[in-house]
C-alpha cells in the first residue's frame, strides 16, 4: 500500500494575520502538488484568515493547540468545535514545546488525542528524544514509552488516520538534522511498536513524518527513506522554501 505523503508547517508563533494573509499568497503557486497533504499549522488568531486565503487551494488547515473540553471557563484555551467551525482540518498534539515549556504530560496529550478524533479533527501526535536521552542510548525505550501512553485506548481505525511526526528535540530550530539513516531508524521503529500494538495494516497505514530541521536541501533525501511519509516543518514553513519541500 502506498501511503500519501504529507507535508505540514508548523507555524509556531510567528506571523500576525495580515501578515498570514501574505505568506499565504507567496507560497499558494510554489506548494501546489497534487500528489501531497499539505498543511498549515497556524496560531489561533491566524486560523479564520489563512483558511479564507486557502480556500479553492490544495492547501488544509491545522492548528497547534488546543483544549480537552468543548466549552466552558478556560480563559485563554480554544476549543475543537471552534478550530472545527473555522476551518480546521489537522492538530498539533505534544509537540515539544508544549511538552517542556508549557508541562504537558502524556495523560494530557493521551486525552487530545481522544478528544481529537472524537471531534473530527486529524491529529498530527508528536514524539521525539532529547540529547541526553539520545547519547545514554535509551531514546527508543522513550519514544516507544511515548506511543503507548499517548495512545492508550485508541483504537485501530483511529490509528489508521493518525500522523506521528518524529521530532529528535536535539534537531529541532538548532539547524542540527538526524541523518536520513538516524531518522528511518527511529520511523522504522514506530511503525513496528504501532504493529505491535494494533497490527500489521494499522502500521502499514500510520503516517510518519520527521520533524527536526527538515529544509530544501535534505528533503529529498529524508523523504526518499520507507517509513517517512513526510515532514513536520518549522522555519522553513515560512519562507518560499516550503514549495520545494512540498514538491521535494
């Protein structure tokens, strides 16, 4: 089975929504390809106005964050009916830097991905090793710790829709990337805990991206390796660059 790739940027928070509007407009004729996903992970207030510029497009919407419950007093949170209502396709889940800087665990990010497919919502679940954790030589015992939790009580067919975006935190806005070879290692190895898991055609269907660097000159390379079925793009995602990574 040939899984369709998927390219998605990550916005983080960057851009406001004029200047959204914009980037938009700079990237519309540069990521056109058919034969991909692409995604824009955008900021919150971001959201109405990039999905409005990518109407008629080949272009989804995703959003980075948001929180467990549909409604109710969370001041500040977003909710999945509201990124649903707006347009919102795909969702960031335990990406991290929500991890580190804003202390969300794997009991939080195991409930956003529930809540997620619960509301229609595509998760992009992230995972990933720090430094210390990849020099001890104990980063796949992690990352597969990571999947089992933030997993837990989903099921296949869910799975089957999921995108797991493998993201060493060592590569991440450092201009450091895995090798192609380190980054099938550890796709190659997630595909196998979700085939342990679940089975064989779930792992078959998950769609793994890296994420960690990923820019014009080695996307080719990384994209070409079996089990990476795209990339979870930072910096890049916002300059003209994220064409030939689409179309990489």
């Amino acid at each position: 089975m040939s899984r369709r790739r998927i390219i998605a940027g990550n916005w983080k928070m960057n851009k406001t929504p004029s200047e959204a509007v914009e980037l938009c407009a700079t990237l519309k004729d540069l990521v056109k390809n058919d034969d991909v996903d692409v995604v824009y992970c955008v900021p919150a207030i971001d959201i109405v106005p990039v999905a409005n510029a990518v109407k008629g497009t080949n272009v989804h919407v995703g959003a980075e964050n948001f929180y467990i419950e549909d409604k109710g007093a969370f001041t500040g949170e977003i909710s999945a009916p509201m990124l649903k209502d707006a347009g919102v396709e795909y969702i960031i889940i335990g990406h991290s830097e929500r991890r580190d800087i804003f202390g969300e665990n794997d009991i939080l990010i195991n409930q956003k991905v529930k809540k997620a497919f619960a509301s229609g919502l595509k998760p992009i679940l992230c995972c990933g090793e720090s430094l210390a954790l990849r020099k001890a030589g104990t980063y796949t015992e992690w990352i597969k710790r990571q999947i089992k939790w933030d997993l837990d009580g989903v099921s296949a067919d869910e799975v089957k829709n999921l995108v797991i975006a493998y993201e060493p935190i060592w590569a991440i806005g450092t201009g450091e990337t895995a090798t192609a070879d380190q980054a099938e290692e550890v796709c190659k190895m997630i595909r196998e805990t979700i085939a342990d898991m679940y089975d064989a055609a779930t792992a078959e269907a998950v769609r793994i991206q890296y994420g960690g660097s990923m820019n014009a000159g080695n996307a080719a390379e990384l994209l070409a390796k079996p089990d990476i079925d795209g990339g979870l793009i930072g910096g890049a995602s916002l300059k003209p660059d994220f064409g030939q990574i689409v179309n990489a």
